[in-house]
C-alpha cells in the first residue's frame, strides 16, 4: 500500500468515526418527532368519545368497534346504577374531559431543567444513565404494530345527582328517632335531637339542589387505523389509584369488556340502607348514653 | 500525525466501550420464584375477610381464604419462604398465619401471640422466623409455631420513640432502629438495636449521625441502616426560600469517617413506608407510587413513570433476585437494574382491586 496514502485514509476515517460516534451519543435527541396528525386526529376522536358518553349519542360509529360501542352505552348505565345502587340517588347529569399531553422522551428542555432546577420531578440520575426526564405521566402513545398503537389518557368524569330520599327518612335520622323513643335522660334526648337536626341539615341539600362527585379515570386504549380512520377498539379503564381500590373498572377478555359491578355495594351509603333502623337507632343510644 | 493516531485509537476504544456496555446481555427470569397476588375484600353483612390469591407463574394456588375480620384483616407485607411456605402476618393483630402449599392441599397454622393494641408495622422474614415490630414491641414467631415478645422501650437509654423499620443485619442477626434522631452529650445519633437470632438477645448501639448545630434541617427521621452498621440513612427538610419553601433530602452517612456520601433529593420525597432489601431502598406504594434506590449511592434504579406499562405503577415488593412491581392490568418482573424481564397479565377479577403482592426474600 502507498504509504501516502495512509495519512488520506485517516483523515477520512478518524472525522467519520468522530461523526458516528456522535450519532451514538446523540441518538435518543435525534428521534424523529411525534406525528402532529396524528394528535390531530386522537384529539378528535377522544372529544367524540366524550361527547358520545355525555350525550348517549353515537354520531360517528366508524369511530368505535360494536363492542366499544355497546361499552358507551353500559358506561352510561354504570353512572345511574351507581348513583342509583350504590349512593341512593338519581342521576341528572355527566360531564366527561379527557386530558392528554404526548411524551417527550429525551426532551431537551427537559433535561435542562432537571440540570439547573432541583425542584424538578425529574433527578440527575436520571440524566446520567439515559432515562427520559420530567415526562407528562398522565398521556402516552405507543405503536403495537402497523395499524394499531396503544393509547394511555387520563379522564375526569363529573357525576352531577340527587339524593333520592328526604332528609326526614335518612336512615340515621330514623334511627336517632328509634333512640329518642328509648331514654329517659333528657341530656341524651337532648343530644339526639340536636343530632337529628344537624345530620339533616347536611343531608337536606344533596336531596333539594344536588352533588357531584369527580372520577379520575386512567385509560388504556387500543386504537386502530383504518381506511376512514381511526377507530377505538378497546379501552380499559379504571379510577384505582397509589391509595384507594378503583370503583369504575373495566377490564377486557377475548376482546369483550368485562365490567366490575361488585362495587356497587361495597358503598358506606349501601351498607347504610342494608342495616335496620333499630340497629342504628342502638348504637347511636350506646354512643350518646354512655358519653353522658 | 501522531496526535491523529491517538485521537483515532481513542475514539476507536471508547465506541468499543460503548458498545460493549449498551450490549450487555440482560437478567434472565426463569419462572425461579413464584408470582402471586393476594386480593382482600370484605363480606360485610357476615363480618368475615376473604383472601383470594392468584398464581400468575404456577399453576397450583392456594383455595381463597376466610379469615375473622376483626378491624381491618389486609395481610400486611404477606411472603413466601424457601420451603413454599406462605406467611401472612396482619396490621392489626399479634397473629400470623401459615399456609403450607406444598402438600396437596393447603394448610393452615395460626401463630397468635395475643397482644393487646399491637399494630405491627414492620416485618421481617429470616432465618424461618417472621419478626414483626409496632412502635415499641418486636415480636419474633418462630418457625416452630413458639414466639417471643421483646419490648424494646425496656432495654436501653436514650429512651426509644419508635421503631421506624427492621433490617436484615450481618451473621444471623437483625437491627431494628429508632425513627428519631437522638442526642447524647451534645452529639446526634441514631439508636439502633441488634437483635441475635440464635440467642435472641438484643444489643442497642448508638451510632453517629450528622453535627447537632445544623439546625436548619427539620424533623429529621431515620429511614435505614446498612447491615454491617457502616452507614445510616436518614432523611430530613431544609427550607429552600424565604418564603418557607421546604425541600426533602435523603441522605447516606457514613459512620466511620462521620461524613455524609451521597444525597437523593426530591421535592415530593415520601417521609413514610421506606424498607431495606439487598443492596436496596424501597418504598413499596404511596402517595406518590413507588420508589427503588440503590442503597450504595442512593441512585434510583428505575424512573417508574416512564416504564412502558399500560397504566401507572402502583406497588413494588421483592422477589428473590427481582423486584415485582405491579399496576392495574399487568405485574412485570424487574431485574436489579430496573429492566423488565417478564410481563404476566393481572387476572380480571383482579382488576382495578388494591391487590398486595406476596414477597419472595432472599437477600
């Protein structure tokens, strides 16, 4: 070999490998970016999801599979049974918001941000052995294969009710009524009575105007693309979170949802109405009796 | 043309380097420890607790179980020992329960010390006994269905406030330390006792922690010790600005050169729940899920947040050489690096339940 010629070959060589070993280090930054319609199109077909959940109306079928779509309609039926079963009380309204933000793995300000602010969620360790950084916990995308990809979002459902039964036959309040019947001691009357009045001016305005309580539902859905676009085809869901067991929790096997309805009687509401008024009406004399 | 040469050789071998260590082959599970969960839920009108199990790697479970509910019957930190032996100690009671799955059908043994107000927090599991301690009490069940009640308030001074966990310590023994920091004759320290397995006597031992002056560290709290007693790790908050901002920190000492090594900080850094295995920090769940910290260098093992996983990751226990970590639809197995080596599905009837994992230890 040309001895002149190893001092080309090196110059050519040693930038190249310096090239290639940069594309290395910098490999997780040079990720190509999210596809933008794609969000586009994710975002509407959540809001249509919401809109159909909230309304009772499917106007765009394409959007889901038959399953999904009976899942809707059984989504609608789970609020008014639970409110119904479950807490005594009627349902008048939902409101459902799906929120989403995709993930930015490896993002650059991110990173930044974890160097220079040490109140970041994120930490140097991080940094150091490559893990992505201050990532949005509550959206992620991820492809399952050419046509379908997985979709994790989080969803607030606002249940607006009313209580179906009158302060007056409250269970507590007829059970104070079974106590008060039952002593003599006019302290204890007293107590009850002043028990009575405060336990139904508590109740009194979920009966005449009405509550709401908030579901925060973490979903996973599998979506697929098809020749008119994309459609849902599965999403499992549930409201369990770090601390509490979830009450809204749908599963899917062999492609059908399969709902959890044991929950609608594990509600303290539940176990109230299912005890006898003389039970309660015993235990609130046993309380009151002996603190006097 | 020399320099060229050099600068060519070097970036030659750090690419090597760099392939060498991205290429690594990772753990491998083999199905070696077995996965279960254990599902609790309550029969109300008959005031009674069923234990239902699920067996994601075997095909064999136990039949569910019914137990006396007699405030709250979770079984708290539940494990599998060596021998396929389950145990099931509870929050609330002085009672383990032993389920003996290896015959062909299940067993059971309760193991009931009858403590009046003892609400064990912390659990052990060595040596085929299970040590359990509330704040004051440490109770040892051993292997033979016998037991032994030490109350540690009774042993030494300073005075213990509470025990704040147990963790395995070196030949045959375990420690069991104080949550509070302590100071005698003008310097801090953290008590700590060191249980003996074999005779079962308890030795306190004091151990140095950072200088008393530094008073701008609020409620300090001791969360481990290492198991040769070199180290101590505590935790504690510093205000971060004027307008009383307050930050976490958790810090490793080293009680021999008395100089703190390595501190992990977080603004959301839980105060409660920290345990010891292995080489590892954990909290199993919590407020903000759980967390898994190498005890070396307090580096966090894996960033659970972004593990590719259907939903969050809600709890973590141990699993021999593994770590289990669990969210509502799927249970993954973890290498001590963080890696996820296996995925098993979370039965339906499981779903979206607040399900506990039975732990594997085998440090």
């Amino acid at each position: 070999m040309n001895r002149r010629k190893i001092p080309k070959l090196i110059k050519v060589v040693v930038p190249l490998m310096g090239f290639i070993f940069l594309i290395i280090l910098m490999w997780p930054f040079l990720r190509p970016p999210i596809n933008r319609q794609l969000l586009q199109d994710i975002d509407v077909l959540l809001d249509d999801y919401r809109h159909a959940l909230v309304t009772g109306d499917i106007t765009e079928p394409s959007y889901y599979s038959q399953e999904m779509q009976e899942l809707i309609k059984n989504r609608r039926w789970f609020y008014a049974e639970y409110m119904n079963v479950g807490l005594m009380s009627e349902l008048q309204a939902l409101t459902s918001e799906f929120y989403y933000q995709p993930r930015k793995d490896y993002s650059v300000p991110a990173l930044v941000t974890v160097l220079l602010d040490s109140n970041s969620s994120g930490t140097r360790w991080d940094v150091l052995r490559g893990r992505s950084v201050a990532v949005p916990v509550d959206a992620q995308i991820r492809v399952l294969s050419d046509d379908r990809f997985s979709l994790r979002v989080t969803e607030m459902v606002t249940v607006y009710a009313k209580y179906s039964v009158p302060p007056e036959e409250y269970p507590v309040v007829l059970g104070a009524h079974w106590a008060l019947e039952r002593t003599a001691d006019p302290l204890v009357a007293k107590e009850l009575r002043e028990y009575i009045t405060s336990t139904m001016n508590e109740v009194r305005p979920s009966f005449e105007e009405g509550y709401e309580i908030v579901f925060i539902l973490y979903h996973h859905m599998i979506v697929q693309r098809t020749p008119i676009g994309l459609q849902i085809i599965e999403d499992t869901f549930t409201d369990r979170d770090t601390i509490f067991p979830g009450v809204d929790n749908v599963a899917w096997v062999d492609g059908n949802f399969v709902r959890d309805t044991s929950t609608f009687t594990t509600t303290a509401e539940y176990l109230l109405y299912h005890k006898s008024v003389e039970e309660i009406g015993k235990n609130l004399l046993k309380r009151y009796t002996e603190g006097w | 043309m020399g320099k060229v040469l050099k600068l060519a050789a070097m970036l030659l071998v750090l690419t090597a380097i760099f392939v060498v260590v991205s290429k690594q082959s990772p753990d491998v599970f083999r199905d070696e420890y077995p996965v279960m969960l254990i599902n609790h839920s309550r029969i109300f009108d008959q005031d009674t607790s069923v234990l239902e199990f699920a067996c994601l790697n075997q095909p064999v479970c136990p039949a569910p179980l019914e137990i006396a509910s007699i405030w709250d019957s979770t079984p708290n930190k539940p494990g599998v020992d060596q021998a396929g032996k389950i145990y099931l100690p509870f929050y609330n009671r002085s009672e383990v329960l032993y389920l003996d799955t290896t015959r062909t059908s299940t067993t059971c043994v309760s193991v009931d010390a009858g403590l009046e107000n003892f609400f064990p927090i912390s659990v052990l599991q060595v040596e085929g006994k299970t040590l359990l301690a509330d704040l004051d009490t440490l109770l040892i069940v051993r292997d033979d269905a016998s037991h032994k009640v030490i109350e540690l308030t009774a042993v030494a001074e300073p005075t213990l406030m509470g025990i704040g966990g147990l963790v395995r310590g070196t030949e045959n023994s375990v420690h069991a330390f104080d949550s509070s920091p302590h100071t005698v004759e003008g310097e801090r320290v953290a008590l700590v006792f060191t249980i003996d397995l074999v005779s079962e006597n308890v030795t306190p031992v004091l151990l140095p922690i950072f200088n008393a002056e530094e008073k701008e560290r609020r409620r300090v709290q001791i969360v481990g010790v290492s198991a040769d007693l070199s180290k101590v790790y505590y935790m504690f908050s510093i205000q971060t600005s004027e307008q009383d901002e307050s930050q976490m920190r958790l810090v490793m000492f080293d009680t021999q050169t008395k100089r703190e090594l390595h501190v992990y900080r977080d603004h959301c850094l839980p105060r409660q729940g920290y345990r010891q295995y292995g080489n590892y920090l954990f909290i199993s769940s919590g407020s903000q899920g759980p967390l898994l910290l190498r005890l070396d260098d307090l580096s966090p093992v894996v960033n659970f947040t972004t593990l590719p996983t259907e939903f969050q990751v809600l709890t973590l226990a141990p699993l021999g050489r593994f770590f289990l970590a669990g969210t509502a639809s799927e249970v993954l197995v973890l290498s001590g690096e963080g890696d996820i080596l296996e995925t098993y599905r979370v039965p339906p009837e499981f779903f979206g339940k607040k399900y506990i994992f039975v732990e594997y230890w085998d440090e």
